[in-house]
C-alpha cells in the first residue's frame, strides 16, 4: 500500500506544475489534518449511543468545526454532509475531503480505501473522481470535486447513440442507457434474470416509442451495440462486472456527474463488500 502512495504522488507530481501540487496536497492536506484535529475530541466525548446519534443528526457540530478550520487556515472549507461514517467537505481549491468519523468502526477508513482504489485505478479512474491523496492511516481522502448531474436530462450527450439519435424523450432515453448497462451486465455475470428484465424493457420502449418515431422497428441488439461504441459506457459496464456494483445505485440521478475536466463520472461506487469480509455494504 505504502508503494502504491508514493508511485501516485509521484506521477501526480510529474502531471501538474508546482503551483498545482502545492494546492492539492500542501492546502488540502494541511485542511485534512485539521478537521481530524478539531474532530477528534468531538469524537470521544460521547457519553452514549444516544448523544452520537444526535451528532449524527445534526449539522452544528460540522459546520462549526468547518468555520473553524475556514479561520485557520484562510481558505474557505465547506461542510456538505455526512453518512453513518464520513463527512464531507469542500475545500475552495475545488477538492473533497471525506473524513472517518466512524469511532470505534473500520467502515469509514475502508471506503477511504476503496475511493482512494477506484481514483487511482489505471482501468477505471476515469469514471470515478479522481484520488489525490489517502491519509497513512486512512482517516481522510482528498478527492477531485465533480458537478453532480441531477437528473437524466444530459444522459445522451455523454452516451450518444446513433441508432437513436433523434430520439428526443430524456427520461426514455435515459432508461434505454440503464436497461442497456443492465443488459451487458448480466450477459458478462450470467444472470438470466437481468437479461429477461432489461429484454423487456428495452423492447417494450422500442415498440411504443421508437418504431413510430423511426419508421422501423428497432432491435434490442441495435440499441446495445449503439451504446458499446462508447467507451465509456464500456468502461462502466465492465467496472460494475468487476466490482458487483449495484447498477440503480451507481446510475441513479445525483451519483453521477461530471469531473473537472468535463469527463461522466460515478461519485459513489456503490461497492458491495460482504460483512465477513469486515467490510460495509455500500448498495
């Protein structure tokens, strides 16, 4: 693991002028190490389950200790939210910074991990934001910051099919694109149950919609060989393949987004690790 950061921040290091490098690991690292400082006693005072759910909850205790960094450090650090075992921040140098504050749990530092995996993969990086650095310890991560798509309105500009190019209904065609990645899936992972559904789909939007707009009838075959000339798309139906990823998870309208460079990105994995395995169920 300890090659792997220093190999990354090598090439990083090597792709990015001096400038650049000090404001990804000098300012976000330094904001990263910080907010762990100020969570760290906020961590440990809870007295019961019931006070950590109020933290849980709540928004103050974050926000107070984002505005405190902010004061710190000069630079603007936004908190954004949080889950059962990370919170989130913003920092103005357009990173991410996902914290652990999961006390007494390996599920916050293991998705650091896998973030940290997955933004760094050299197969699939592209559609995950990129990782710039891991905390030793796996406390934080700091991440590329992505647009978030909120709906499937921009769906056919990233995944351009030119068997159904005119068709114009976003959500139809945005269902076409999941049902297609459903289908390709479960061809690769021989689950008959997802080829028969997206089958089903896929045909059931070709003869109400796309036949009367095409003059044609359009085969199943034809709309997924449409999608595969997009590299993309190829990138993201093997990704799911090769890390069980639940596809209405990682597809869904607010988990997918645009990266700083304007490449479609996945924010969250939704990566299923079992609890044997000592991992969290990210689906």
């Amino acid at each position: 693991m300890k090659l792997i950061l220093e190999n990354w921040r090598k090439f990083v290091k090597e792709q990015i002028e001096p400038e650049q490098e000090k404001q990804y690991f000098g300012e976000s690292r330094n904001v990263a190490n910080l907010l762990l400082k100020y969570y760290q006693p906020v961590l440990s005072s809870f007295e019961s389950k019931e006070s950590r759910q109020e933290f849980d909850r709540s928004r103050e205790s974050d926000e107070k200790i984002a505005a405190d960094v902010s004061k710190e450090t000069g630079l603007q650090v936004s908190f954004l939210g949080k889950g059962a075992f990370r919170s989130v921040f913003k920092v103005e140098n357009d990173t991410i910074i996902k914290l652990n504050i999961a006390k007494d749990s390996q599920n916050g530092k293991n998705m650091n991990q896998e973030d940290f995996e997955l933004g760094t993969n050299a197969r699939y990086g592209n559609i995950f934001p990129k990782a710039y650095e891991l905390d030793p310890d796996q406390n934080w991560i700091i991440l590329e910051q992505v647009t978030t798509l909120p709906d499937y309105f921009r769906i056919s500009k990233y995944f351009p099919n030119e068997v159904i190019k005119s068709f114009r209904d976003p959500m139809r065609y945005y269902e076409l694109f999941l049902e297609s990645v459903r289908y390709v899936v479960g061809k690769e992972m021989r689950q008959q149950e997802f080829i028969d559904k997206s089958t089903e789909k896929i045909n059931n939007i070709s003869k109400l919609f796309l036949k009367a707009l095409l003059k044609r009838d359009v085969s199943l075959e034809e709309i997924v060989n449409g999608f595969k000339q997009n590299s993309t798309f190829n990138d993201i139906t093997s990704a799911i393949v090769r890390y069980n990823m639940d596809v209405n998870d990682a597809l869904r309208p607010k988990n997918i987004g645009v990266g700083q460079d304007g490449r479609f990105v996945i924010l969250d994995s939704s990566i299923k690790k079992s609890l044997e395995a000592g991992r969290e169920t990210r689906a």
